[in-house]
C-alpha cells in the first residue's frame, strides 16, 4: 500500500495513474480481473477505459455503477442518472469469461470520478477480504484522481491569471514586503522599456526618480497597513531616458490566513496624455503671442509710416538742394528700411489673419521668396546658403494663399533648423511634373532622418527635435493642407546626408 501511495504521483496524467494503480493491484491481488472506467467529474461522460481482460460487447463505450457500489459511497443515484451514467439495480459483469465480481464508485470531495470493476475468472466465490482491500486501494486511486484535478484546474488557472496578466491593457507590478518587485506584466515592461528580467528583483523606489520616492514610499507603507490608494499620479524612469507618468492604483495581497503578503499596483499609463496637454498648453502660449504680436504690428506701422513718409520727403528735397549724395543715400536707407519692415508687417498680418478657404492663381516663386522673408532670422542663424533653382514659365497654381505660406514655412524651418551651423545648403527647386503638376522640391544637406522614423514623421506629435523645439505638428499640418488642395508630400532622407521634400500639387485650371 505503501509503495503504491508512492507510486500514485499527482503530476502523473490520469492514463498514467490508471496503469500504475492496475499493475500494482494485480500484484497485490494476483488473479483478479480489472477494469477502472473514469468519467469527468462534472458532464459525467466517459473518459477512460483501461481493463486487463477482454470487455463484453458494447460495455466499452458506456458506464454503468450498481445500487450497492453507490449505497457504499455514500452516493445520491439521482445525478448519475439524469446524466451519462448507467445505474444497475445489480453488479453486471464487464469482462469475458468472468464468473464473478463487483464494483466501487470512485469518488472524493463529493465528486464522481468513475468505476472500478473487480472479477473473478474462477472461483465463482469470492475470496475473503478482497472486498476490504480493493475498498482501501479505490479510496487511494480516488484521491489521486482528485489531486491531479486539482492540480490541472490550479496550473489552468495560474496560465489563465497569467495571460490576463501579460494582455490587460494596465501597467500590473507585485511588490513585496521588503520594496522588492515580485510580478511584472508586458504593459509595464514596454512603459518603462525594460524586461522582466530587468525589473524582477529591484528596490521599488530604485525604478523612480528621487523626488517621487519620499511619496511613493508613504503609498506603499499605507499599502501594507491594508489602507488603498487610488489615482496617485507617479513617474517611473524609463531605461532610454525620461520618465513615464502613471495613474497608480494600490492594494494589500492577502494570505489564506488574512495576512498582509505584498502589494499590487495598477497604473494607468497617463505619458502621452500629459505630453499632449504640455503641447496644447503651448499652443495655447503661441497663440496668445501671436495676438500679442499682432498688436504690437499695428502700434509700429504709425510710426512706420510716419517714418516711410518723411523719409521720402527729406529725399526729394536733398535731391532739390543738391545734398551731398552720400546722406541722400542714407536717407534712402533709411526709407528702404521703413519700407522693408512695413511688408513684412502686412505680409505677416496677411498669413495671421484667419483664411477665407478661398482659392486664388498663386506665383509659386513669389510664395517661395516672401517665405524666406519670413524665415530671413533662421536662415541668418543657421547662415546657410539658399538656392534658388525656379523653372522658367511655372504657370500659377490654384491655392488658399495663407495655407501655401503655412505649408513653405514649415517646410523651409525645418530645413534651417536640420543643417549644420555655418556649412548649411538650402536649396528650393520647382519644376513641371509628367502630368502638368507644379512640383516644388525643398532640400538641405543637414542630419537627416532615420529610416525608422521616416513613416512617422507626418504624425501628429511626433517630432525628432530636442525637448522644447517642435510640437510635432508641423508635419502634420503641411500634409493636411497639400492633401486638401488635392496634391501630396513625400519625403526622403539619409541620415548625415540631408532631406529633401516633394510637394506635388495641381497645375493650371484648364
């Protein structure tokens, strides 16, 4: 009995147990037919057969107990019946050539698990104190069948906890008592951008930056003492740099016996929505500037003017006088000057003011050159060379003037802000397509783009500039504007080489 306790492992498979269980009890009782027919403990339908003789017709596929198997047991016949399973006002014999037997239900915990058939070739009587043995040796095959059950709906249930685990859509990390991570899911390890691996084992407070730790800690502490937070916005460091920012949720792991084990935490990942809020935020800041601009444009056109126009007369009349020619010329400078900053002034209310959406015949080159006026101070700064390779005879297009010069400024700002300080090459090049497009080329010979991050770059928010340097949106906006007139961008680059931008739009309406 001893042995075959040892024998009946829990990690065996039910096929395995069977077999082990026979060929111990035919050693124990030599002699005696057998046969163990299992059946699944909750649609009572037959699973296993396993027999040491040859069954009778048609008992193979079906499962039958006797009243006297189940009044043993302790069982209610009721259940069996209304299901799958046979219940016999008599034991009927199961394998050829059997004279004799009888049967045991095999159950535990309140479960029915299957039949055990014991027969006797001959002597037709019974031999004394078989019954008692195989009654013990069933009660052991019963409770291994259990106990592997048990064991498969436990390591079911750990895979299935598991997998929900790795797919919920929250950040999931276990802590320990002692600030160790324990548990980790996949949405945290692409959150914070390391591996399970990785995390598995640190100090809770190591994965934050020093000014959330003094706070977290208190989270935990209070965790523990079973008293759960809720919404704890955190940052955690991310391996490549930076910190992700985290809606936390906490509370206590509790033992069977109502003990404090560990602490969960379920963050929800609040990174993109922060950063979208900061941009937003300075958006809004660029607008206010913009309007705060825009005044300060019509308190310096009076002057302006008044400057303009006196100007021009202190020419005319040096011209009179026959001043020297110098400070004529001076004075002209001045006018010029004047002049030079009243356009851009209108020029710069022109691309403010809020668009019609009405479309109008655009010079493209003319667009192209009061777009370097625009962006004169960054092509100054970068002190890049600008290239004007315009093709001859560029008929008109047909655009919302404001979106053109929206779509070459963005265009020519990235361009300036790409090239290396000093050595820049800014060249724009326009030509007539194969089909009677306009097709306007804007290229620098700056750091270029990453192949990785070509497909992304007309994304919204997405941007390889520094920290405060560009929205992201820039990109963007050029894309939608060009697809809304009908045409498209594309973009190529090498990294270390420079970009270059196509925009292809409509030619000439017939």
């Amino acid at each position: 009995m001893i042995a075959l306790s040892g024998d009946l492992n829990i990690v065996l498979r039910e096929e395995e147990l069977v077999h082990r269980f026979v060929q111990a009890t035919s050693e124990l009782l030599p002699g005696r037919l057998l046969s163990v027919r299992l059946v699944d403990p909750l649609s009572l339908e037959l699973t296993l057969v396993y027999a040491t003789g040859r069954l009778e017709p048609g008992r193979r596929e079906s499962a039958s107990v006797s009243t006297s198997a189940l009044d043993d047991a302790g069982m209610d016949p009721g259940p069996l019946v209304a299901r799958s399973v046979r219940v016999t006002d008599r034991y009927e014999l199961l394998l050829s050539g059997s004279r004799a037997g009888f049967d045991l239900a095999l159950h535990q915990a309140g479960h029915f698990y299957g039949i055990l058939n014991v027969e006797y070739a001959e002597p037709v009587t019974l031999p004394n104190g078989d019954h008692e043995v195989v009654v013990a040796l069933s009660q052991l095959l019963a409770s291994s069948l259990r106990n592997a059950q048990v064991l498969r709906e436990t390591q079911y249930l750990r895979e299935y906890l598991e997998k929900l685990l790795d797919n919920a859509n929250a950040a999931i990390m276990v802590v320990g008592p002692d600030r160790k991570v324990q548990v980790v899911n996949r949405a945290l390890e692409r959150l914070v951008g390391d591996t399970r691996e990785g995390l598995v084992g640190r100090d809770l407070l190591n994965l934050l930056p020093e000014t959330e730790r003094h706070r977290v800690q208190g989270i935990f502490s209070a965790a523990l003492r079973r008293e759960p937070s809720s919404n704890v916005e955190v940052q955690v460091f991310r391996k490549g740099g930076g910190v992700a920012r985290l809606a936390l949720n906490t509370a206590a792991i509790l033992s069977p016996e109502h003990d404090v084990e560990g602490v969960v935490a379920v963050g929800h990942d609040l990174t993109e929505i922060r950063e979208l809020q900061e941009k937003i935020i300075q958006s809004e800041k660029l607008a206010t500037l913009g309007q705060f601009a825009a005044g300060i444009v019509h308190e310096l056109n009076n002057p302006l003017t008044s400057i303009s126009v006196y100007a021009d007369y202190l020419i005319k009349k040096q011209e009179r006088e026959h001043r020297d020619p110098a400070d004529v010329e001076k004075t002209r400078r001045i006018l010029q000057g004047a002049e030079r900053i009243l356009r851009f002034t209108r020029d710069l209310m022109s691309y403010a003011r809020p668009s019609a959406e009405e479309v109008s015949r655009i010079d493209l080159h003319k667009a192209l050159d009061q777009a370097l006026v625009f962006c004169e101070h960054l092509v100054e700064e970068s002190r890049a060379t600008v290239v004007r390779d315009y093709a001859e005879n560029l008929p008109p297009i047909w655009v919302v003037e404001s979106q053109l010069h929206q779509v070459l400024i963005n265009l020519i700002t990235n361009a300036c802000q790409a090239m290396p300080d000093g050595n820049g090459r800014l060249v724009l090049t326009t030509e007539m397509g194969p089909a009677g497009q306009v097709v306007l080329q804007v290229s620098d010979n700056g750091c270029g783009i990453a192949a990785e991050d070509l497909e992304s770059v007309f994304e919204p928010f997405f941007t390889t500039k520094a920290e405060g340097k560009g929205t992201g949106l820039g990109l963007s906006i050029v894309k939608n504007i060009v697809r809304s007139h009908d045409g498209h961008v594309e973009v190529s680059s090498e990294p270390g080489c420079g970009t270059t931008f196509t925009v292809t739009l409509s030619g000439p309406r017939a």
